[in-house]
C-alpha cells in the first residue's frame, strides 16, 4: 500500500472546529479515500455529512481523472470476455493480486490481464465485453469512472463495502462483485447474458454519460440532491476508513 501522504495544514482542523456550530447541519464533497479524517487528523462530525468520491462518507459520488471519449466497441464477438488493465497494487489485503490469481487458475481464454495502462488498454477495453475495475488503495477506482466514460461496462470488486455512484442506476449499466463471486460473474456473463444483455448495458450507459459521469453532470445532480431529488443516495457510514482488516484502517 502506497505510504500515508496527506496532511492537512497546520492551523486548518483548529481554525475550521472553531467556526463549525454543532446545531447546524453541513454537507461537504471530499476526494481522499479516507474522507475528511484522513490520517484520523479530523474527528468525524455527526453534523457533516460527506459526498465523497474516495470511498469513506455518507454518499458515494464519481471519482474522477482525466475525460476519457466515449470509444466505438469492436463488433460482436469480440476478442475477450472480462479484461483488467492496471496495477495488482494498493488494494488492501492483496485483493487485486487474489482476482489475478483467479485469472490464472481458471486458464479462462475469454479473459485478458494487460499489466500496464498504457499503449493499447483501451482498444483493448473496446474489445471486451466487461472491464474489471477493483478497488484500490480507497473503495473505488479512476478506472469505474474511465470505464463508464467510455460507453463500457465496468465490474467493480469490492472488500468490504462497495463504493459506487447513483447505487440503482449502476446495477443496471455495471456489475459488483467480490473477488470469491467473481467464477459465478463470469459464468452467467458468458452463458446467459451476451451479447445481447451486455449491449442494452453499453447502450444505457453511453445515455447516461452526460448526465451522471462528467463533471457538470455530477454537479447538477449535487444539486438535485441538494433538493431531495437526482439519483444519488446516501450509505451507510463505513466502520473502518479504507476496509483494510488487517490494519484496522
């Protein structure tokens, strides 16, 4: 796990209790994947509540990178099942490393491991029916976020808890799934679901683009939420900050 670099600055968690009132409810947006605690720097505030995007508040909402074009997928049949193309690192508990592990057991030949983002990761993406998009070192990924941007279906494998946007809406376009589920994933993708069930996917997705995965669609439906409407939802608080069991982090 990559090593624990953030820090508020000094003065900053002093100077922001002194102005919060405990009477007054408050909603914020945060990116790190330990939420507003960060390094347990900052006590959690019953009266805050947290749209994050890293994985540890009360709302999950779109983690972003950089915008990625909707892609034209390759025709049917295409070349691969499920592919994966990032790191088997950060995640906790060597949750990426146990899904590569499943990869090579199974000796599936409608799978694909590319072990770099680079170069060809998204033609490849193109020619897969589904992409995996593990967690990392927070909840969620860049890569759910890539993946739905560019009209594809993402899987998302968690640890402990989940951590998707508009929760609803993404079962409908995606799949969630465990390391342990992934055998059963795989199977009814291949016997039950493609290509037509996996193109109604692609389709929804792509119409969802605009208005739920960029950065001006979040926005509005900040703001809808705001109102008691859009398709964001709350979730329960996490117990532990990342999920890592193993640490108690």
């Amino acid at each position: 796990n990559r090593p624990q670099k953030f820090k508020y600055p000094k003065g900053f968690i002093e100077a922001l209790m002194k102005v919060l009132r405990p009477d007054v409810p408050y909603i914020t947006v945060s990116q790190n994947d330990q939420g507003l605690p960060a390094n347990n720097e900052m006590p959690v505030m019953k009266n805050v509540l947290v749209l994050s995007a890293g994985g540890y508040g009360h709302v999950p909402i779109p983690l972003f990178k950089q915008d990625e074009s909707v892609v034209q997928p390759k025709p049917h049949p295409r070349q691969w099942l499920v592919s994966y193309v990032g790191s088997l690192e950060h995640a906790p508990s060597e949750m990426r490393q146990r899904m590569h592990d499943y990869f090579i057991q199974s000796n599936a030949s409608y799978t694909h491991y590319y072990n770099s983002k680079t170069g060809s990761w998204r033609s490849i993406m193109a020619n897969s029916y589904a992409s995996l998009a593990p967690r990392g070192f927070g909840r969620t990924s860049y890569h759910i976020m890539e993946t739905l941007q560019m009209g594809l279906i993402p899987i998302h494998v968690y640890l402990d808890v989940p951590w998707v946007p508009y929760l609803k809406i993404f079962r409908t376009l995606g799949f969630i799934t465990t390391v342990e589920e992934l055998p059963e994933l795989f199977h009814n993708l291949n016997q039950t679901m493609k290509p037509n069930g996996l193109r109604e996917r692609e389709e929804r997705i792509v119409a969802y683009r605009n208005s739920h995965f960029s950065v001006p669609g979040l926005l509005d439906q900040i703001k809808l939420f705001l109102k008691g409407l859009g398709d964001l939802e709350c979730a329960p608080l996490p117990k532990l900050a990342r999920g890592d069991t193993l640490t108690g982090q």
